[in-house]
C-alpha cells in the first residue's frame, strides 16, 4: 500500500458487509434472499454521502463487493452464511490494491453452529486485505464487540440514539473517520482502542436514549471524542435476545492519546455500572390484558400499545399469534364501536386465500404460528376482507380482514409496520383510530409522534422482554439482571493490539467471571 499523504491519487476503499439482528430464541431462519444483497453502484446508491453527487462521492475511488442488510429475525443458517462471506472475500481478493475498506455490519449476527458470527467475517476479511488495510465500521449499538472483532478491525463506532435517528450520521462517521486516517502516513494511521466489556445484558426498551439513563450516559460519548487525543467513542449496549457468550455491554474509545482513550473509557463504563439498576422500561409496561384496559378506560386517541415479544425489528419471528388470539376473544372488541387496527401477522398461504376470495368477501382464516408456533399456535380469523395492497418490498402482498371493530393485517412476508404511511397505503389512518396494537419494542419515531398515549405489553416470542423466562444459558456469567447480588467486575480497560492478520483469539466477555465460558461449537 503506498502513502497517500505523498501522491494524489484516490484512496481505493472496498465496501462490503452483512447486517442482520437475529434472535437465538427465535425459530426462524434468514436466507440469501432475505438479505436482499446488492452489489457494484447499486451499493453506492444506498447511502446519500457516496452516491452520485453526495458529500463524499469524489472521496475516494470506491471498491462496492457485496451489501446484504435484512430485516431483523432468526439465525443464518451456515450454508447460506458461507455463501454470502465467500463472495465478499473473493471480491476482495479480486479487488487489487486497496487502502481501506468500510465493513458494514449491524453486531448482532447469529450463525446456527458458530459464535461471533461478526467476527469471523472480520478475521477472514483480515486475512484477505492483510495487515495495512485499514478498516472502518459504524455499527448499532445494540451491537455486541468481541475482543476478536475489535482486534480485527481499525475503526469502530455506533449509534448513539435509541430509536437509531443517527443511523446514518454514523455511518457517514465511520467512512470519515476511515479517510480521516488515511491521509495520515503509514506508521500513524491506526488508531489505540482501550476496550471494556461491562457485565449487563437488557433488552433496548429498557435502554432508550429518549429517558434515564442512557440518555444521560450517552452523552458522555461525543464528551469523550471531543477530548484531545480522542478520536472516536462509543457504548455498545448489546443484544439481549442471543445466547452468544460475546453478549453484553461494551465500551470503547479510540484515539493516540493512550492514557487518555484509557482514562475516557474507565470513565464511561464505572458510570454506565454505576447505575445499571436504574434501567427501565421507556414506556409504561404491564400485561396485554392490563394494556388494553387501559386503553379503553383512556379517552387518549389513538392508544398505542406495543405487542413486544413478537417485534419483528428485534428478531422476533412475527408470527406468533399470541396477542391476536387474545384481541380475537375479546368482546369489546367484537363490536365496532371501537376501531382497532392490528399489524402483523405474516402468512402467505392466509394472505393468497383473501386474494382469492377478493375484496369484500367473508373468510374463514386460520393464521400464523407457522415458523413459531409460541404458546398459542394458528389463530382462528373469521371476517371480511376490506383491502389488497401489492408491491411492498418487505411484506410483497398485504391483506387487511376486518372482524368486528378489530382490523388484522396480514401479509404474504414478513414486514414491521413503523411508518404512518404503511397503514394508509392499505386504507388505514392510524391517526382516527381509538387503538393501534403494533409488533414492536420502542415506539419509532413516526408512531411516537403520533401516540396520544402508548404502553408496553409484555407478550410471549422471540423477544420476549422478560429475558429471565427466556433461558440463557451460554452467556459469561456474572451478569446483570441474571445476577443480582454483590457484583464488583474488573472495569480497567485492555488495550486491543494492532489489527493484523494473527486476530482469531476466541476471548469474548469480561474478566473474573466465576464460570469459564462454555466451548464453542465446531
């Protein structure tokens, strides 16, 4: 690799990743297809500030591998896996010379028979580009960062916002920070990374940015990367609902100042324990049955109220009928006094039976529980059918059956419904409805904006927000809330070496734990 700082020409960056959240708990699987990968320009047109005309477009020379984001859901199974990872590293190889690569990844990756699925893309990478490459990645912070992920990579940050509205502001960071470096000459491009693991596992709704207190400790972050010889700083909260032994919270600084990405760090992560008991629901959070009876006795409209063990953007299956059986049942919603609308449940074979039947038809439905069965199995759906929606990326076909004050979306795929625009496209407005029962955790920020009032029910799935009753058991323990009692973990900072092409040390959580880590499958 030359030194860029001594000629004019472009640095040469490769694109590639794979991003997926995906619940071990979940019986689901995520395919090819489901990443819907693209590649060459297609890449470049994903993301404003490298497409035609964006901020960073004329950067650098850009080098698009292979892009795969999919929507929440179960594990990848190691073939489809395999696949997906050889292309990007024949790519790679393929590329030629290349000063830098932007590796985008979500951190939250299950494979079914490995662990550290994010870090065994970033290890092979490595051994690919070699040692010289510098590599960039902005992640969620719902992400999870391994010792051997962080070694193998140069550059690392992630959202601070939860809900992600700077999703993209940080991406955009990530690929600054990666030309940011490279303007630099070889021998002080990498940056230090002072890494420290933190003995917590919540779920996001428990750690949302918009209350206490994660909002006040991720304030510390853009705190700490003002600070002189800081780079780059963030807290990966991680992913509750894998049983990986890399899930927990992580903090990380980077920079050249050692001492000070040191001190930065052990800051953030004795604040972020010191008060890790005071984390709490971002709403108001009961049972199904106690929701709904407050969103009758309310005259807020419309009521939102979250059927959060099934929320398909936290890797629920989003088929489990649960919710939909207990809504179905209850009489006051068997009138159409109230009108309630229900989104989603997805069922192809239901969904093609009201094609068939046609708009206005009365049918006769049994839906979902066909990838997670849950406690409940298929739901009996009588109604009539009020609407046919075709052409949605996501969701492909969606059918809207109305039975008494109670309207179910179904659709052929799976598809979380966030945006205002998703239920007036299947001639709903969420806005004059009395109640609107959605398969998610946290409100987005479209629903937030438009609940006159919203609770959280704590309903059975994939993403079951009672993570006790989910059944961990190949976490490194002690962690908290599985542990309660006197915990004092070791919160010094490690120092993360050079990325290098030696990076596949199998070392995921902290310190000092009282159980060794459980083995890793082969």
């Amino acid at each position: 690799m030359s030194e860029l700082t001594t000629s004019h020409r472009l640095p040469r960056v490769a694109i590639a990743g794979l991003s997926l959240e995906a619940s071990t708990f979940s019986p689901a699987r995520t395919r090819i297809e489901d990443f819907h990968p693209v590649r060459g320009a297609d890449i470049l047109a994903g993301r404003s500030f490298w497409s035609e005309g964006g901020t960073l477009a004329a950067a650098a020379e850009w080098v698009p591998i292979l892009q795969g984001r999919a929507i929440p859901g179960g594990p990848v199974p190691m073939e489809d896996y395999q696949i997906l990872k050889d292309e990007i590293l024949d790519g790679l190889r393929a590329a030629g010379q290349l000063d830098g690569m932007v590796l985008d990844i979500h951190g939250a990756m299950s494979v079914v028979g490995m662990d550290d699925a994010e870090g065994d893309l970033a290890v092979a990478i490595r051994e690919v580009v070699g040692p010289e490459v510098l590599i960039s990645t902005g992640m969620d912070l719902h992400g999870n960062v391994s010792w051997r992920l962080a070694h193998a990579l140069d550059l690392l940050t992630c959202y601070r916002m939860a809900p992600h509205e700077d999703a993209e502001d940080t991406k955009e960071r990530a690929v600054r920070n990666l030309l940011d470096r490279l303007t630099l000459p070889l021998d002080r491009r990498r940056p230090l990374k002072a890494w420290i693991p933190i003995p917590i596992l919540l779920p996001g709704e428990k750690t949302s940015t918009r209350i206490e207190p994660a909002k006040s400790l991720y304030a510390m972050v853009p705190e700490a990367e003002a600070s002189a010889g800081v780079l780059d700083a963030g807290i990966w909260i991680g992913y509750a609902w894998a049983d990986e032994p890399r899930n927990c919270c992580v903090v990380i600084v980077t920079g050249d100042d050692e001492a000070v990405i040191i001190e930065e760090a052990e800051r953030i992560a004795g604040e972020v324990w010191r008060r890790h008991e005071e984390f709490t629901f971002v709403a108001p959070a009961a049972s199904l049955q106690e929701c709904l009876d407050a969103a009758f006795a309310s005259t807020a409209r419309p009521y939102v109220i979250s059927d959060s063990g099934d929320n398909p953007t936290a890797g629920g299956a989003g088929d489990v009928t649960w919710t939909l059986t207990e809504l179905l049942a209850d009489p006051r919603l068997a009138s159409a006094e109230l009108t309630a609308l229900y989104a989603s449940i997805p069922d192809a074979v239901a969904v093609q039976q009201c094609v068939d039947a046609g708009v206005g038809a009365v049918v006769h439905l049994e839906v979902g529980a066909r990838v997670d069965p849950g406690p409940a199995g298929p739901a009996e759906l009588t109604g009539t059918v009020r609407h046919i929606a075709e052409g949605d990326p996501d969701a492909v076909t969606e059918v809207v059956v109305q039975a008494g004050g109670l309207h179910v979306i179904l659709t052929r795929s799976r598809k979380p419904y966030h945006l205002e625009s998703d239920f007036l496209r299947n001639g709903l407005d969420p806005r004059s409805a009395d109640l609107l029962i959605v398969k998610i955790g946290y409100l987005e920020p479209e629903l937030y904006a438009l609940a006159a009032d919203w609770m959280l029910a704590l309903t059975p799935g994939g993403a079951d927000q009672d993570l006790l009753r989910l059944g961990h058991h190949r976490i490194a323990r002690p962690m908290y809330p599985f542990d309660t009692g006197l915990m004092d973990p070791d919160l010094s900072a490690r120092l993360i070496p050079m990325a290098s092409t030696d990076c596949a040390e199998h070392t995921y959580l902290p310190r000092g734990t009282d159980e060794p880590l459980p083995p890793q499958p082969s």
